[in-house]
C-alpha cells in the first residue's frame, strides 16, 4: 500500500498524503476521453498491522495478598526451612532448640509507562475511514505490547543461563527441566514445565537428529506435530513458540545471533500494580477544540520471585537473518 501514497502539501501545519494521479491507460490497454470521470476507489475497511500474541505478563503468578500500604516498592518475603535433623536423640538430654532463619526479601519496584497521541479535528473531518476506533485499537496493543516487552527484559536478565553449544538440540531443555525438578519448582501444568522459545530456535529443535531428538521421539508417538510443523509438548515442558523471545543481534552476524529461551514452572516472576493499565481520554483544552488527546497509563513492577524456578537457554539458529 505504501508503494502507491505519496506525500503532499500541508494543512494547518500538517502533513497530509494522497494518492498518486491515476493512470489513464485502463486494463483494456487503450486511452478514453473520459479519464476523469474513471477514478481509483478505496476499501474503505483498513486492516492493522500484523500482530504476535503478548503472552509474557500472564507468567506472573506471584502478586500481593496482604498489601499493608501503597508506596513506590513492595516487598514479598519468603520463609526458609529448618535444617534436617537426622541426628539420633539421647534419651537422658533434651534438644537444643534450633533458630528459625530470617525471612528472605524480594523487591518490586513500581514505575509509570504510557503513550499517547492527539487525533486531530480536521483528520476526523476529512479521513476516508472511521479513525477513532483504530486509533482505540492501535493504542491498546501498543499498550499490551510495551508492557509485554518489559516483562521479557525481566525475563531475560536471569541469572540461570544454559548456553547451547550453537543451535538448540533439546537436550538443554531435558537438562533444565531437570534442574528445576531437582530444585523442587512446582510445575505450571500438571507434570510440565512452560518452555517459551523463538519460531527460529523451535526449527533447529524439529530438525535436529539422533538418539531423543524431537523427529526421532515423536515418530513412535504419533506423527501429528511433525506433519502440523508444531512442538508440543517435550523433554518435560509445554513449549510455546513466540517471536516475542529476545533476540541479542548486537553482534551483526546473522551466525552469532543470541537467542534467549526460557523454561520456567510456577512462581518464578511477581508482579506489584498500583495503577493497573488502563485508556485515559485527555482534555481537549485548546481554544477551538481541535486536537483529541488519547493514551494509556499503568503503575506497575515485575522482578524474578523465585530465580530458581527459571533457566534461560541461549543458542544461535540455523536460520538466523
């Protein structure tokens, strides 16, 4: 579509932009004297850009439950358990008591985020197309969107880092899964783990061969996720597939594109909200009420709750660009 517009003049200090002039050689091949009279029409249905699903918000499942105050922080705290007593008790000589450990502190700290833009009174006059709904929906997945990526860059400054030597195999999602099975993390389903990984990294996981590669595993248990291009359920996790996971191209090679990929069980993220994310319609407060304000505004904080309950595994792909 942006082949075909091209800028213009201006109105009232504005940009404006319009359609190119159009041809006089119709399908036909031939000219007409009624150029004119024929013009260009317009779908006027204008369809939004394409969009990946947010998903990175709904894995924190920690949140206050006795809140005592508002304030800029809050703070979750977490108890430790006793160490083992294992050792035999004498019969004739009382126990020494043990020391209860103090509490362990995790802080959320809360900060704004919002956007905003200013519909004008003359593009609502003149706009081939209903504006305001689609600038309502544009906003609110801008709102979604911006909130999703901050709770991935939460994600991703984890401490537990799994690095694949080059592409992901699987084996390092059995091997993670495997520590936090052996940390005690509660699964997010069931029996499984959540593995959250980018379309690029989840190819080189259905293509890898050998012994316990995916291809080679699901061929004895059904062929319907090799044939539907789909990972499913393996190595102990559910895996998602989201171009959302980070991708590190600092680099500028293509090869050494670091990608991030996480698996997690239930409680590794918290989230504290003050102002939960919301539409905010502004003044209209110029002389001749011409310019619209609309945004969107949240008060809100992410921080790892439980770090042993999330690995992050690093790898390149195959099919990096």
């Amino acid at each position: 579509m942006a082949d075909y517009i091209v800028k213009s003049g201006s109105n009232s200090g504005g940009t404006l932009k319009t359609p190119s002039a159009p041809s006089s050689t119709y399908a036909s091949g031939t000219s007409v004297s009624y150029d004119t009279l024929v013009q260009n029409a317009y779908d006027r249905y204008i369809e939004f850009a394409l969009r990946s699903q947010v998903l990175f918000r709904s894995l924190a499942d920690k949140k206050p439950v006795q809140q005592a105050m508002p304030g800029y922080a809050v703070t979750f705290s977490l108890y430790n358990d006793l160490a083992k007593a294992t050792t035999p008790l004498s019969e004739l000589v009382d126990v020494e008591s043990a020391a209860i450990d103090d509490v362990d502190h995790v802080s959320v700290i809360l900060r704004e985020y919002g956007n905003a833009v200013i519909n004008t009174r003359y593009s609502m006059e003149t706009a081939f197309a209903d504006i305001q709904p689609a600038i309502a929906n544009i906003l609110a997945y801008n709102m979604a969107d911006s909130i999703d990526d901050v709770v991935a860059t939460v994600l991703n400054g984890t401490t537990q880092v799994e690095a694949a030597a080059g592409n992901l195999t699987g084996l390092e999602i059995r091997k993670v899964v495997a520590k936090l099975r052996g940390a005690n993390v509660m699964p997010r389903d069931g029996m499984l783990y959540a593995t959250y990984m980018h379309p690029d990294v989840a190819f080189d996981l259905r293509n890898a061969s050998g012994a316990n590669a995916f291809e080679d595993v699901r061929k004895y248990n059904g062929e319907a996720p090799i044939l539907q291009q789909v990972v499913g359920v393996y190595g102990g996790s559910e895996v998602v597939e989201t171009p959302r996971c980070p991708v590190d191209i600092s680099s500028g090679v293509a090869a050494t594109h670091e990608y991030s990929t996480f698996v997690l069980g239930k409680q590794a993220l918290a989230e504290a909200t003050a102002v939960e994310p919301h539409a905010v319609l502004g003044p209209v407060v110029d002389r001749l009420q011409r310019f619209r304000p609309l945004g969107w505004h949240s008060i809100q904080g992410w921080s790892l709750y439980r770090p042993e309950a999330m690995w992050k595994i690093t790898s390149t792909s195959s099919i990096a660009s």
